[in-house]
C-alpha cells in the first residue's frame, strides 16, 4: 500500500524541493563529469526509500547545468519516483553566478506558506566563478526560499575557490572537498540523504544546515586515490 494514501484519506505533504547545479565546465570533462553523472544515478534509488519513509513529504528534484552560461538541465520539478537522470558532457566557462540567478528566479515564485520545506541546493564544482557569482548569490539570498534553503557545496578536486564556495553555503562545514573519484561518490551520496533531515519535524524552518547531521558526513579513507 502506497503510505501516502492510507485508509481514511491522503496525508498531508509538504513539498521538498532538492536541486543541483552542476559545473559542466570544459575542466570537468573526463573522469569528473562521468564520475558526477554516475554518483547522482546512484542516489536515486536512495532518495526513493527516503520518500517512502517520510509519507509526509514530496521530494520534487530538478537540475541546473552550468558552463558557458547556465541552463535547466531537468527543467520541471520531478516527484523522485518519477524521476531519471541524463548524462551531463563537459565544455566552456564556469557561469556559476549564472545558475545562481536560475535557481533565485524559481525560488521566487515559491508560495511562502508552510507547504513547503527549505529546499536543498547541492553546488557540485571544480573551478572558479568566471561571471558574476556574487549578483548571482545576491538574487539568491534575496528571495525568501534562498535564505531558508540548505546550500552544499561539492568542491571537486584542488583548483576550487573554497571561500567562494562558503560565500554560499554561509557554513565552513558543507564545503566538502572531494580529491578523488571516491569521495566525490561519497559525498554526491550524502547530500541525497539530507532529506531524511530537512523533511523532520525539528527542522521546522531553519535553514544552514543546523539540523543535518554533521557527524555522517563521509571522510577519506587509506583506500582513496589522491588524483585530482
């Protein structure tokens, strides 16, 4: 039986929206965009026992892609037993204030009412801003939906500015550095699985990560290859 549709009438849910953006940038090309492509197929089937577990929540999810300039890469809000995701290839610039300025302008025409949960964004990326990412973080954290909503950031491999990313998540602690294939596998995975956090009770409203536990975020180990 379908938890969301129990005798007696549908429970109520409130919608959780996740999105990524995606560095597609021509420094991605090779292992990091297939490596990336494959870690976020992965978390689906995750993120379908988590929505099963949590009757109370939709987890809609969608992509943003960014490169030359930035663009929906899975332009609809997709419910995530519905949801399939399609390779992404690697070329051109890093518009990441680009994909900030996409995400705001959706984020804007969320309702504010309690029907919704703080989305969670999931910045995955190997390089520097080559536009204007603080007019793109300003747009964001201008709506109510980016001030409330919990921002990960995937730092993958050496060349990344951390500080820019903070700027972001507004938290040292959800930069996470992925030196290599396995732990940007980790950490893809890990992010899915906030969810299971934001989606909780205690949540409530609050945002920045102060309920995720901090502790499961996943650390290198002697079998990883220091590569990138």
């Amino acid at each position: 039986m379908n938890e969301r549709n129990l005798p007696g009438g549908e429970m109520s849910s409130r919608i959780l929206d996740f999105i990524w953006l995606a560095d597609c940038s021509g420094s991605m090309n090779g292992e990091k965009i297939q490596t990336l492509n494959y870690a976020i197929r992965q978390t689906i089937p995750d993120m379908r026992k988590e929505a099963d577990a949590n009757p109370n929540a939709s987890i809609m999810v969608r992509a943003v892609k960014f490169s030359d300039g930035a663009a929906w890469h899975v332009p609809t809000a997709t419910d995530i037993e519905d949801f399939n995701w399609v390779d992404l290839t690697a070329g051109g610039l890093t518009a990441m204030g680009m994909a900030l300025e996409l995400v705001a302008g959706e984020l804007k025409q969320f309702p504010t009412d309690t029907k919704r949960l703080p989305p969670v964004l999931v910045l995955l990326t190997d390089g520097q801003p080559t536009d204007d990412f603080k007019s793109g973080l300003d747009a964001l954290m201008a709506t109510p939906w980016g001030k409330k909503a919990v921002r990960i950031a995937i730092a993958i491999g050496k060349d990344v500015d951390l500080d820019i990313l903070e700027q972001f998540t507004a938290n040292r602690e959800l930069v996470l550095e992925a030196k290599n294939p396995q732990l940007l596998v980790k950490f893809i995975k890990w992010a899915s699985t906030v969810v299971k956090n934001v989606s909780a009770p205690s949540m409530g409203d609050t945002a920045g990560g102060g309920t995720l536990d901090m502790a499961s975020i996943p650390i290198a180990s002697v079998d990883d290859d220091e590569i990138w």
